[in-house]
C-alpha cells in the first residue's frame, strides 16, 4: 500500500497552487510524492498578501477535488 504524504502552505499562498500531481514512486519508497504547480503571478500576489486569505473550511473542498489528479512516474510520464 503507498500514501502520500501531506503538503502544507499558509492560508495566502495556497491560493497560487495551479495543479496538483501524485508522482507514483512505487519500487523507490512506501510514500508517494506530490508536485505541486504554483501560478507565479499569483504567488507574487500571495507573498505581498495583496489577495484575501483561504478561509480554513474552504480547504476541504479544495482536497476532495484533488482525488481525481493525474498521477506520474519520477520521470514524469502520465500513467493512466
């Protein structure tokens, strides 16, 4: 069985995250890894806290929404 692990990001930068891979290392370790994509114009906003915070409650839709995210070998080809 694999898992994966968690990433953290304050309540701002959060807000900058574009998408979300699972980076299937299967054969290399029990965990599987995340590559998350950051918008940079976004994450600039972010960082100055030009943006309003993510409410705390609105991450839990943002994690059932991420269920259905591609899936990647360490190389970084698609697996379906």
């Amino acid at each position: 069985m694999s898992r994966i692990d968690r990433g953290y990001m304050d309540a701002w930068t959060v807000r900058a995250v574009h998408e979300v891979n699972v980076i299937n290392m299967t054969g290399l370790s029990d965990h599987h890894a995340l590559d998350v994509v950051l918008s940079r114009r976004a994450l600039i906003e972010a960082l100055r806290r030009a943006i309003p915070p993510l409410a705390p409650w609105a991450l839990a839709a943002h994690s059932t929404a991420a269920e259905a995210d591609t899936t990647v070998t360490p190389r970084g080809k698609d697996r379906p």
